[in-house]
C-alpha cells in the first residue's frame, strides 16, 4: 500500500459568490417603502498552507477534488448573506506548485507560508445598494461572480541541508540511522528504500538534517530505477554526499565507476553543479571493504573531493564526518543572502489607460472586449432581467466601450463578444447616442416613492405663488 506521494495532480474549486437580493420593503401603511435587497456573500477561497507536521501528499493522492463552500444569496431587510468557509489545504515545507503545463506557481518553504490556489467569487449587490438619486427603485440585483477552477500540480522537493546519492544498497540508510533518530528500513537486497527518508543531526552548535535520495542508477534521470522520481529531493540541498560501497559483491562495479556514474545522472538532471560533494567510503568494518578503501581514497583525493572513511555498522568515523557536514552546512547558510524587508511596490495605471481592449476577430467576425470590468459586469448580469441588461448597457457606455467600438470601425449589427473564447457573451451592436438611463428616462425611478412637500411648504408655495400674481396685478393695473 502506498504510503509516501510526493507528486499529485489537484483539481480545486473557489466558491460562488452568493446572488444579491432584488428586494421592496413593506410594511402597514408603506407599501412600497424602498429597495431593500441585501449583497450576496463572497465565495470561499482554497489555499495551500505549510504545516511541519505533514510529511507527504497522499491525502491530496486519494482525493484531489477539492471545493470551497458558496456564499449565501442576500435576502430582503438588507440582510446580507453569509461568506462561504475558506478552505485551507495542509501541504508539507517544500512543496513547489505548478500549472498543467509546468511553470512554477508558488514554492512554499517555511511553516505557514500560504498561497490561494482559488480564489471566491464576489457576492452580486442587492437592489438597496444599487440604488441612487437617478436610480431609486431598482426591479434588479447583480449575480455573484463564479469561483475560480484550477487544475495544479504539486511536487514536493525535500527541505534538507544534505542529500545522500550513491547505488542501491551502499548503505545510505544504514548511515542516516546511526548519524540521527531516523529509522529507515534496513535490508540486504537493492531498492529497500522506496522513499527519501529525512534525520535530524545535531554536531556541536550546528543542527542540520539530512536525506538520503532512492533508487539510483545508470539512466535515472531518464526514468530508470526510482531515480526520476527521487532526483527532485535533491535540488534544495546544500552539500551532496556520494555513499560509495566498498564491499560490494557485484564483480562488474567499482567505486569509482559508481561515483562518475551517478555524478552522470546528476548532470543530465542539471542545476546542481554548485553544490559542494563529499565521498564516504562505507563499509570499511570489511577487511576487503577496508583493502579497497585504501586504494580508491588517493584517486578520488587528486579529483578535489573529501574522503571519509566510515562503517554504519562499526560506528567508526562517524563523527568527524557529522561535524566536517556541519562546517559545510554553516558555511552554505552564511553565503546566502539575508531576505530584505517587505518592500510594497505600487504600479499606477497609465494616463492613458482605459481598462479594457477592443479588437477584431476574422475569424470569427466579432468584435472583442476584453478587459477586467467589462467581463466582471457581464457575469453579474441577469440576462432574464430588461432592467439589469440596461443598467450593463449604462456601465458599458459610461467606461467608453462604445467609444472605442465606434473607432475600432463597428457599425450597427456587428457582432460583439465581451470576454475570452471559451466564455464570451456575443450580441449584435446597436449604437446609440444616449444609453440605458437617458434614452429611457431614468431608469429604475418610481415617482410613487418621493417624498411629499410637507404642509408648511405648501403653504409658503402658494403664498408666493399668491404674491407673485399680485404683484403682476398691480404692475398692469397701477391706478
């Protein structure tokens, strides 16, 4: 049974803004009292969280639809409708997030650091907040927007300052069981590990941990073995140990056709060339192991790298290998960059800049807006609804679209899509030179709803008005 994935395919869900309420107060005595539709609520979001205690993604292997909660719709009484639950997914420190076609969305390294996979939809107005001076009794509400789909790929790269590479069975295990608390599966026959196994080692003031990486062998990073599927574990890594088996039985291998084999395989993979090696020749406790050890170490010595000679078994020279990896690792972790400070960079718009494109498609003989708000109105839109069609009409003249139409060379009955290929809502243009509200005669106003003059205005009206006429009486009639 499966019980380590370090690579999933995740399909998750934002919720849906709730609709906003279309709603007239009434009461005794009030029967038409005023709009009051409440706003619809927002739509969960789906983030991505580290959490330290998650060491693998098989939860996201055996599940990976995920879905956040909708937002409430409002209601009459101004009561607004309740924000759908965010939904937080719990991945492992480590985890880098990509899209379908492999660019790199997020890589998540420290607990907490959190990224929105999907974001929630907005909740739609209700008729109360979409009423104006010009606009009192709105029949309409806006739709809330559709929470975002995404399909991501999550791959997790092991957080460790070193990596332990070498052949199946050279005792890479063995080594991290007695150099940590870790406790790997310890066998006599080749791929007994099956999956990176992580160990926290303590040398002096210096806490470091350690992996060892599975499986490979000749043509790993090309699919052989479980080197491809381990390679990754590696990139993150300040310092790279080559486990060199010094006791081994195939007669056909040697260490140092074992070292410039996987050395091969970590060039082929690329992107770890500056990583400092470091050659233990395990299983000395062997008399031949020993024997061969003695041979090797000059050669590998004049290639530049550092010998250590060790027995997991034997428990010799353990110790000056953890602290020379110490001295390593805290080199490693003084050479990089201290993060700066949060800087907040602001990018206004341009002069110019109108929030939304017009252009013409040949191919399929429209005209295409595309930008952030025009798209946003028309899912808000209820196309059942005269009313909410013309007040889209009023936003769409008010942002220039129809300016824009008439330049890009539109003429009445063209075809306009408003939004991408896949969703676009296409209609056939009609210019005009008054939209929604002014050609209509204020749209949405109910004179029933107006206030009446109070008496004493009355009053002082018709006074006037009585002053004024004698006024003129005496002006025509001065004798």
């Amino acid at each position: 049974m499966t019980t380590f994935v370090d690579r999933v395919e995740l399909h998750v869900a934002a919720g849906n803004g709730g609709h906003g309420c279309a709603s007239v107060h009434r009461e005794k005595f009030k029967p038409l009292g005023g709009p009051d539709g409440g706003n619809g609520g927002r739509g969960g979001d789906v983030s991505l969280v580290v959490d330290q205690s998650v060491t693998t993604l098989l939860e996201y292997h055996h599940s990976p639809h995920r879905k956040a909660t909708n937002g409430k719709p409002g209601e009459g009484g101004n009561r607004a409708g309740k924000d759908g639950q965010d939904l937080v997914l719990y991945v492992p420190d480590g985890t880098v997030v990509l899209d379908k076609k492999g660019n790199v969305l997020a890589d998540l390294v420290g607990h907490g650091t959190t990224y929105v996979a999907a974001q929630g939809g907005r909740g739609g107005l209700g008729n109360a907040a979409l009423s104006s001076a010009r606009r009192k009794a709105p029949g309409f509400a806006l739709l809330g927007e559709p929470g975002d789909l995404q399909d991501i790929v999550l791959e997790l790269k092991t957080v460790a300052d070193v990596a332990l590479v070498g052949y199946p069975s050279a005792g890479k295990s063995s080594l991290i069981s007695v150099l940590s608390a870790a406790k790997p599966k310890i066998a006599d026959y080749p791929f007994t590990t099956l999956v990176p196994n992580l160990g926290v080692v303590t040398a002096g003031s210096t806490v470091y941990t350690i992996a060892d990486v599975p499986g490979l062998i000749p043509g790993a990073s090309q699919g052989r073995g479980l080197g491809l599927e381990f390679l990754r574990h590696v990139e993150r890594c300040s310092v790279l140990v080559h486990v060199l088996d010094t006791a081994t039985l195939e007669s056909d291998r040697d260490p140092v056709t074992d070292l410039d084999v996987i050395e091969e395989e970590l060039k082929q993979y690329g992107g770890l060339d500056d990583r400092p090696r470091v050659v233990v020749l395990n299983k000395i406790d062997i008399p031949d192991g020993q024997d061969l050890a003695d041979m090797i170490r000059p050669d590998l010595e004049e290639r530049g790298y550092r010998v250590f000679e060790v027995s997991a078994v034997a428990r010799t020279g353990l110790k000056e290998l953890s602290f020379a990896l110490a001295d390593i690792v805290a080199k490693a972790r003084a050479a990089k960059p201290k993060e700066e400070a949060t800087r907040i960079v602001i990018r206004p718009k341009a002069v110019d800049d109108a929030g939304f494109t017009v252009t013409y498609d040949e191919q399929e003989d429209v005209y295409r807006v595309r930008g952030e708000k025009p798209e946003r109105w028309v899912r808000q839109t209820d196309f059942n609804n005269d009313e909410a069609v013309g007040y889209l009409a009023d936003r769409l003249n008010r942002l220039g679209v129809e300016d824009e139409l008439m330049k890009a060379g539109a003429r009445a009955g063209d075809g306009v899509a408003i939004g991408s290929e896949e969703n676009a809502v296409v209609f056939d243009w009609e210019p005009t030179l008054m939209a929604g509200a002014e050609m209509l005669g204020r749209r949405g106003e109910d004179h029933r709803l107006e206030a009446p003059r109070p008496a004493a205005q009355r009053r002082r009206d018709r006074d006037a008005a009585r002053d004024d006429a004698d006024r003129e009486y005496d002006e025509f009639n001065p004798f």
